[in-house]
C-alpha cells in the first residue's frame, strides 16, 4: 500500500482526472525515504508525483502526494535558500509586485503576509508608512530577527504556522500577499476562504504562482521547473480565477507578473549554453524585467463589488 496520499481535486473536489506529466520515475511509486533525496529538485534526474488535470475544472494536480506528516518533515529540514539570481534582482522583483498591489488602491489597515522569506516586500510596505499592523506567518525561524528588521518600527506579529491565522481580527487587513506559496498547499481554497474573511471591505489581495499555460512551460516540457515535488498543484489564469471565485473573492485580476534578472546572470546563461564560459570577465549589474512563465493576481472582498465585478484575465500568452 501506498505510504502517499490520495486526494482529490483541491479546487472542485472531482475524482475524475486524466494524466498530462509524468516524470520518467515517478515519485508515487517509490517509497517515501527513496522520494526524500529528491525534495530540493537540484538533481539533474527530476522525480514528481504525476500531474493530473481535473475532469471538473481543468486544474492541474497530483492526485497523489506527501501527506502532512510527510510535509512536515521535508520543510523542516529544507537548507537555506540558495539564491542563484542576485539579490538585488529579486528586490527588485518583489518591489514590483508591491507596486502592482499599490496601484489597485489605497492601502491602510493591517498587512498580512504568508511566506514572506526574508522580507522583501515588507520592508516596501513598511516604508509607505500606511498599514497599522504587520501579521507575517514564516515557518523558517531563521529569517524572523531579517521579518522584524523590515517592519522597522510598526507593529509586528510572526507566526511560524502558515495555515493557522486564526490570530489575526477578522476585516482587518488592508493588503494580504503570498508569494509562490498557493501553489505548494494542500487545501488552497481553504486557505483562502481563511484568508478572505481577515481582508477590510475594500482590502486586496495579491498572489504570486507559476502559471502552467505559460509559453515557457510549453517550451521546456517536462523541464519546467515547476514540475516539481514542491507543487501539489499549478495554475493557469483560468483555474486561479475559477479558485478565488469559490473561495468568495470578487474583482478578480490575473496580469503576467515580471521577473528581473542581473544581465550578467542572463548573458552568462546565454554564452554558456553555446558552450562559453566567461567568469572573469565582467558585465553591466543591470537588472532587466521579464515576464517569464510566472502570474500575478489580485482579487478584493465582496464589498469591492458594486465597484468593479467579473474575472479579467490579461495573462494570455
Ligand atoms: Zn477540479
């Protein structure tokens, strides 16, 4: 018997599935110690558990995958986070998500944040001077002393157990972000329906996740990164509005989100995969945004509605 978990469709609840991506191995045949060494993906021989598409809704998912216990014990024991894109190219990134969230209206009331990481976007939040509350929810201790620095003086409130919010006072947030995090979770829409109920009438909330349709996922095949242990699901710009919709978010937007990248990082990439290798010599520490592969959205609350309603979605590729 198998040691995995069986689930069903986390977005509609359907059963009925069929397969789109398999790695050549694959994870839901092996025994969870033999899955264990392929957790971080840096091996160059990819395992997963195998990608289903809902015959329901069209998500994409594994209809097997760790359970929690499981879960638990490859997070806890995650090395750091090793950055192969410069830092200031992920702030970089990260600022311009923050400013994405910032046009969509005034900000004010309590910023909550589920894997915040090191604090990018918080620091942004806290230098605008117009939340009252900083709620961040980070199961890596070893970042919280970096999460306090970058609320600066503003109050703060770190939690390492992301699933639990239930400390935060319901319609008091102004702004909740979560960053590449939707798309490692067991039950999304719960999180969400969680999530929705913390957000101020008029409150945003923005997500980061890969997008599935993307030209580059389409491009590098089973080699796309994303396809991974680390993603029990992985969303389209479809599958993301039908989701938030069920969790009871209006308003809902879905734009191609930009990634930046030093242009010595891209251009040492480049040269390289023609077989030159050019370590010592240097090149320009400019950054340059592209919108590469990855969604950004942002849905509000039900009293948004009268305001704005419908699903705009403008990340087609
Ligand atoms: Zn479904």
């Amino acid at each position: 018997m198998s040691e995995f978990l069986p689930r069903p469709c986390p977005l509609c609840g359907g059963t009925e599935t069929r397969a789109e991506v398999q790695s050549l191995h694959r994870a839901e045949t092996m025994a969870f110690e033999d899955v264990r060494p392929y957790w971080s993906g840096l091996s160059q021989d990819k395992r997963f558990f195998s990608y289903h598409r809902c015959a329901d809704c069209g998500l994409l998912y594994n209809p097997v995958f760790f359970n929690g216990a499981q879960l638990g014990a490859l997070y806890s024991n995650m090395a750091p986070n090793m950055d192969v894109v410069a830092r200031d190219a992920i702030g970089a990134t990260q600022r311009g998500y923050f400013e994405r969230a910032a046009a969509q209206g005034p900000l004010a009331g309590g910023y909550l944040e589920i894997g915040p990481d090191v604090g990018y976007i918080v620091a942004e939040a806290a230098g605008r001077d117009v939340f009252d509350h900083f709620w961040l929810f980070e199961p890596n201790r070893a970042v919280h002393d970096m999460l306090r620095a970058a609320a600066g003086d503003r109050p703060v409130t770190l939690l390492p157990d992301m699933e639990d919010i239930s400390a935060v006072p319901d319609a008091s947030i102004g702004l909740a972000v979560m960053v590449h995090v939707l798309d490692h979770l067991l039950d999304p829409r719960a999180m969400l329906t969680r999530l929705r109920a913390k957000l101020r009438p008029g409150g945003t909330l923005m997500i980061v996740t890969h997008n599935e349709r993307s030209l580059l996922r389409t491009l590098m095949g089973l080699r796309w990164p994303p396809f991974c242990l680390q993603h029990p699901e992985l969303y389209n710009p479809d599958t993301m509005a039908d989701l938030l919709g069920r969790a009871g978010y209006t308003g809902v937007r879905i734009e191609r989100s930009r990634n930046h990248f030093p242009v010595d990082f891209l251009a040492r990439q480049a040269l390289e995969a023609v077989g030159i290798k050019l370590d010592r010599v240097p090149l320009p520490k400019a950054t340059i945004g592209l919108r590469l592969g990855n969604m950004l959205s942002l849905a509000g609350t039900p009293a948004q509605a009268t305001a704005r309603t419908g699903v705009e979605i403008t990340a087609a590729e």
